[in-house]
C-alpha cells in the first residue's frame, strides 16, 4: 500500500497558513478544524503558494513555553519548522511508519515535486498499516483452510 492509496480514501484537502498570520491565527484553525498541524504558505490565490514550513500543536507548545510575547503577537514565521519532511505519493505505508517514527513527527505533507497531494497523520499510517494486516491474515486463514 502507498501513501495515494491513504490519500485515495481519506482525501486531498490541507489546511494551510501564511507565515505572517499569528499564533493566535494557528491555534484557532487548529481547534477549529480539529487537527493537529497547519502547512505554512507563503502566498494563496492561483498557484496556491510556495511551502515553506510546517506548524504543529508541539510548535505553539514552544512558544507558549518561551513566554516572552502573546500568541497573538508572536508570527507563524516564528515559530514553525522550515526544514519539512514529506512524503511522496508512491511511498510505501512501512517505509512513511519509519520515516515518521525516525523523525518523530505526526504529520507528514505529501509532495509531488512542487506540489502538495495531501497530508496524512501517523494515525492515518498506523490505520492502513493495521487494514494490511488484517487482510493479510484473512487470506492466510483462507489458505490455510482450504
């Protein structure tokens, strides 16, 4: 299984934020949408803007740590992670467990190229990868009954 069959049945849609809107502006969407991350672009409209970050919960955790500014006066530029690992489309379910494990992260992008495909959650992975698992077991039954 790879991650566009995930993205196949969970769908395509990625919540996204400027790097200049506010933290106050993240943790309302994240509420809001009930998700756990934002992708960071700069620029919406046609092409939908470049990806230049990731901010997760663990993000504004941070930044309420540091304690120094509001989260309504602190920007997402601030605060989110710029080197961002993703995920391509064809990458299979075991080696995006690894990756996400080996980085510990819980949300991953999927790019293609430029472009981003999706996000999925390490919710999502465990999900298909538990889904293999059964089937695969059925038909081991099948086989073995037969």
């Amino acid at each position: 299984m790879k991650l566009m069959d995930i993205l196949r049945v969970k769908g395509t849609n990625v919540h996204c934020i400027e790097p200049r809107a506010t933290l106050a502006d993240v943790v309302r969407k994240l509420v809001d949408y009930k998700i756990g991350s934002l992708v960071v672009r700069d620029g919406f409209g046609a092409h939908q803007g470049v990806v230049v970050g990731i901010i997760t919960e663990r993000d504004i955790l941070k930044a309420c740590a540091d304690g120094c500014v509001a989260l309504a006066d602190r920007r997402v530029e601030e605060a989110m992670s710029r080197e961002v690992i993703t995920g391509s489309p064809l990458d299979s379910i075991d080696d995006t467990m690894g990756l996400m494990t080996e980085h510990r992260i819980r949300h991953l992008p999927v790019m293609e190229g430029d472009e981003l495909k999706g996000m999925i959650s390490i919710g999502d992975v465990v999900k298909a990868h538990h889904h293999m698992a059964v089937v695969e077991n059925h038909y081991l039954k099948s086989y073995i009954q037969s």
